[in-house]
C-alpha cells in the first residue's frame, strides 16, 4: 500500500509541474574523449568538423529561443495591463452615458452610446490580444524545449562521429562500446522529432488565435477610427522564432509571414516547415 500511495503520490507532483514534456532534456550519456582521435590528420576528421558545426548551431538557436521566450513573457505582462486600462475606459465610459442620458440631451446621448461601444469593443480586443499571446508564449515554451532536443541530437551526432573515426582508424580505448553511440543518436532523434511535432501543433494552435484577435481588433480599429500599433510577433517582421535549415532536419518555420489585415520557425505567414523526421546518423 505505501508503495502505490507512493506512486499516487509522484503522479500529482508530475502532474503539478506541468508532466514529463514540460521538463528540458537531460544530458548525454555518452561522451568520446577527443584525445583519442587527435593525432589522426584532419582531412579524416570531415565529418567531426561538420558535426561539431551544426552543434553550435544548435546551441545559438537554443540561446535565441531561450531570449525569444523570455522577450514573450514580458509582453505578455504588458498585454495584461493594457487589458486592465481597457477595462476602465468601459467603466468610464457608462459612467459618463448615465450622465448624458440624465441630461437629456440627445448629442451628448449620441456621443455617449458610441464612446461606449468603441470602449467595449477596444475591451474585448485587449481580451484576445491576451489570449494570442498567452498561447504565444505556450508555444515559445514549446519550441524553446524543440531547439533544447535537437542540440543534443546534434551533440550526439557529434560525439558518434569521433567514436566512428576511433573505430575506422582501429583505436579501442577502455570500456568504450562503439554500438553506444549510433544508439544514443537514434533515441535522441525520436525524442526531437516528438519535439519538433509537439511545436507543429502549437504553432497551428496559436495561429488560430491570433487570427480570431485580428478580426476583434479590426472591428475595434474601424469603430475608433484609428489603427491600434500593437507588438505582435508573428507579423511580417516580428521577432517568431526562426531556426537554420540543416541538411539532415529542415527548420520548423515558426512564424508565417503574414500580411496585416486587410498577419505562430519557429510558429512566426513565416515560411512552411518540414515533417521530415530528424536522419540519423550512423
């Protein structure tokens, strides 16, 4: 019984700290020493060098993720208090028609009703600006932990490398099992391309919302009679995440480079990613 209540126990402290796919990836298991391949010359060494390229790219695109998600986070903050003035221009704005329709007079009645309504709409357009980027920010945490997954793939593939040119080039340091590392390349590419997925269906998610808060804004921009500037990063020029393309794995294009009304790579209409699942590396 305490073992079960044990395991009821660590399905709520899971479930509370958002599951297993909220948890970034560990790191690798294995590792290969590069003493043991620097004395071979490096025209043999080609694929260590590109492998070891693509890892810090991988890196940079984790980093600017990481920066792409902590900028959303701040907007967000924003958007929340732009939500509350709102709010208050609506409460100002039926105070101040009680007095007009007290008045009696029907030119202050008139200005009073459309205030109101501009108010109202303006309210509910803040509304779903929070709801956009509130998704937003859930995707950015999503493709964040994306770029974490493919940096280690990456850094797997870089570690299987130096042990295949050990191998090719008959060393056998201690304890070292070459089958390890193609391996450790496979697992972490199943656990990318899941990644990868998940930011897919976020970026779908996140793009249906913004749409919906597109319409509510034009409809409150019209009523106003001014256009709202508003930071909205997945428009044409906006900061949605962007990844480089690697031969192995195209880039998940985030953000759509949208056109603005008549606009989430990494979800920005940004440009259409690939469902390729990562190649591995043998």
């Amino acid at each position: 019984m305490r073992g079960f209540a044990k395991i009821i126990c660590l399905g709520f402290v899971l479930a509370a700290c958002g599951g297993s796919s909220d948890t970034p990836p560990g790191p690798l298991a294995k590792h290969f020493d590069d003493m043991y391949i620097a004395r071979i010359p490096l025209e043999q060494k080609q694929s260590v060098v590109q492998t070891n390229n693509d890892y810090s790219v991988a890196k940079m695109e984790t980093a600017t993720a990481q920066a792409q998600f902590e900028e959303t986070d701040s907007q967000l903050h924003q958007a929340r208090n732009d939500e509350k003035a709102a709010k208050l221009q609506v409460d100002s704005a039926v105070s101040a028609k009680k007095s007009a329709d007290a008045s009696a007079d029907q030119n202050r009645v008139n200005q009073a009703v459309k205030d109101l309504h501009t108010a109202e709409d303006m309210d509910k357009a803040a509304q779903a600006r929070v709801k956009y980027l509130e998704d937003y920010r859930n995707y950015m945490k999503i493709y964040w932990r994306y770029t974490q997954e493919n940096q280690y793939w990456r850094e797997a593939q870089f570690e299987a490398a130096k042990a295949q040119i050990a191998k090719q080039n008959n060393i056998a340091p201690k304890g070292v099992s070459y089958d390890d590392y193609p391996k450790q390349v496979d697992a972490r590419g199943k656990r990318t391309q899941a990644a990868k997925e998940r930011a897919q269906k976020a970026k779908e998610r996140v793009m249906s919302t913004r749409e919906g808060w597109m319409k509510i804004q034009h409809q409150a921009d019209t009523e106003s009679g001014k256009q709202t500037a508003l930071w909205d990063p997945m428009a044409t020029g906006g900061q949605a995440p962007t990844q480089v393309e690697h031969p192995e794995q195209a880039e998940i294009k985030s953000m759509p480079a949208v056109q603005q009304p008549p606009a989430v790579q990494q979800p920005s209409a940004p440009p259409a990613g690939s469902d390729s699942a990562p190649a591995q590396q043998q």
